[in-house]
C-alpha cells in the first residue's frame, strides 16, 4: 500500500479550499491540511512538514510570494514542493513566482487530472531528494564510522604478523584479515570519493606534458609486471591545462583497470595524441572484453555484471574516472576491439585558466 501525500492547502477563499480537499479527498491518497492566510500557513508550517504545499497566490494580509520566500527561507521544508494557483496568467506572475521558490505554477481554472499529476509528479520527486540525502548522509556516518575499527584491524593485524612465535599458517590467516580490512577501507573511500565528485567539483588548472604524468603512472603500477606488459607512445612536447592532480587520479585508474583485465603475457597499450587544442588517449588491453550492452555500463559506479567475479572497486574506479574527465567537458567511450579486448578511448579539453 503506498504512503500517504501530505499536502498544506493555503487559500483565503474557503471555497477554493473546499474544492481542492474534494478533489484529494476522491483519490484517497491525501493527508491534507489547510490555511486560511499567509500567517496561518507559517504558524502550521513551524510544526508540520508537508511533501506539497497548494499556494494561493493573491490573498490579504501576506500574499503568497512573501509566503513562499519564508518557507524557502526554512531548512526542514527544504523538500517540500510549492505549486502556486493564481489566476493571473502572465510569464512575469509565473516568473515572480518562481524566483520567490516556487517549484510550480497552475493557472485557474485548472483542470483537476492535470493538478492530480502534478502533484504525484512532485511527490515523487520530494522522495527521491530525501533519499538521496539520506543516501549522502548514511555514507558520511559509514565512512567515519568505520575508520576507527578498520584501522584496528590493518593495525592489530600489522602487529600480529610480526610476532616471532606465529606459525607460518597462522601469519597466513592473519594476512587475510589485514588484506581484507585494506580492501573494505579502500571501497568505502572511493564510494565517498564518488560522490563527493558527482557533486561537483572546482578544477585548478595548470600546463603540464601527458607524456611525464602517464609515464610515471605506468612506473608506478608495472613495477612488478615483466618487461614490455604496457606500450606506450606519447609526443612528449604536448602539453594541456587541466587539474592534473584529478587527471591523474583518473587516469591512474584506467590504466590500473586494464591491466588488473589484461590477460598474462598479453599487452596493455596505451596511444597519446593531441587533436586541435585537446587531449586524445586510448588505452588497450587484451582483456575478453563484454556486451556491448553492457559496455557504457562499465562508468556505473553501482553496476557489475559479474558479482562475484569482478575486481574490488574496479567499477567504482572506472565511474570516478569518467565523472572527473566529464568535469573537465570531455569523455570516455569504451567497445570491443576487433581483434579482442576492449578499447577506452578519451578526450580531455583544453582547460586554460581565466
């Protein structure tokens, strides 16, 4: 059974009032409350949280535009959406009304299916910004929660390994724990780097050559790999303005991606190029590639197509990558080669400072 739509009704016409409790009354999904005022709406709203307010625009003492900037001037109604009815029809009513916060405006004589779904529309929408705070909320408590406990465990278990009286089959269990603790902390901080990019982000721009921050990156991550695992070949006299501490971080990640995918003995190749003002990458690898279904899915930082057989995080790194390349106006495809394996191709612009 669906929830209840709470809905505040303000209206100095009793008759207006009358007729909309009507029509919510007939569909039976409306808790609703009414105001007679401006003032009287304010002093319910001190004590009630409704997920829409039906707002008359013209009514005496405080008119509804003053009635909206209010209640948008209060942080628990932050949620609610404001439809405000009036008969005045003109663009500059309706602009007036939505640069006092109004979400909505209907004009009367309204017609009662548009009003109903209006209001589901909105109802809807009111939930899924709640979710999606909490969704915010619940990660920060997550992330600070559980740092304490988990550095307890890389920690004790940092102590455990080096005790001289542990068995080697012991030192092997207690190796697991450590592994797996490191694993965990490192999922709950790109789940919150995730977010805290996809919330969007200031770039810092300075000139820098691809050729040295890939380089190095390549240096870093195949150090334990045999010689030759990844070809690179970049023009080392290109240089690009981007936040090349993001830019690292993404590309850090792709590069990581594909040889974590690529096959032993198989090659990762990785082609640095620059086309007009931007930066043009493709990164290679042998891996059995996917659908092509699911190929753009692969950025989705929520996404797997195989549960128990994917990398840890590797779609979270993948979708961190795409947002932060995104932010910098460019993009990220990724297909099936033709003779195997999968192929990221990106385009980073030109990002100058102001």
């Amino acid at each position: 059974m669906k929830k209840n739509i709470k809905v505040l009704i303000v209206d100095d016409e009793p008759l207006n009032v009358e007729i909309l409790l009507e029509i919510l009354r007939f569909h039976h999904r409306y808790e609703c409350r009414w105001a007679t005022s401006g003032e009287e709406a304010l002093q319910i709203l001190s004590a009630y949280i409704p997920e829409i307010i039906l707002l008359d625009v013209k009514m005496s003492g405080i008119d509804g535009y003053e009635v909206c900037r209010r209640i948008r001037a209060q942080s628990e109604h932050r949620f609610s959406k404001i439809i405000m009815i009036s008969g005045m029809s003109l663009i500059d009513d309706r602009l007036k009304g939505y640069e006092a916060g109004a979400d909505d405006y209907l004009t009367k004589p309204y017609d009662e299916g548009e009003l109903v779904a209006k209001l589901e529309v909105y109802s809807k929408l009111n939930r899924i910004e709640e979710v999606d705070t909490l969704k915010t909320t619940a990660l920060n408590i997550l992330r600070h929660e559980t740092r304490t406990p988990l550095n307890g465990i890389i920690m004790g278990s940092d102590l455990l390994s080096n005790m001289e009286d542990l068995s080697e089959k012991a030192k092997g269990y207690v190796e697991l724990v450590r592994q797996s603790g490191l694993k965990i902390q490192e999922l709950v901080e790109k789940i919150s780097r995730y977010y805290s990019i996809k919330d969007g982000i200031l770039l810092n721009p300075s000139l820098k050559a691809p050729y040295l921050v890939i380089n190095n990156i390549i240096n870093e991550l195949s150090g334990s790999l045999s010689a030759g695992r990844v070809i690179f070949s970049c023009d080392e006299k290109i240089e690009l303005f981007a936040d090349w501490t993001l830019l690292t971080e993404a590309f850090r990640y792709l590069v990581d991606n594909s040889i974590k995918e690529c096959p032993e003995k198989q090659q990762v190749t990785i082609n640095c190029q620059q086309k007009a003002a931007d930066l043009f990458i493709q990164v290679g690898d042998a891996s059995l590639g996917s659908d092509v279904a699911l190929s753009e899915r692969r950025f989705d930082g929520l996404f797997s197509s195989d549960l128990l057989h994917h990398h840890q995080g590797t779609g979270l790194s993948l979708a961190i990558a795409k947002e932060i390349i995104e932010e910098h106006g460019g993009q990220i495809t990724c297909r099936n080669r033709e003779n195997g394996g999968v192929l990221y191709e990106i385009t980073v612009k030109n990002q100058p400072p102001c």
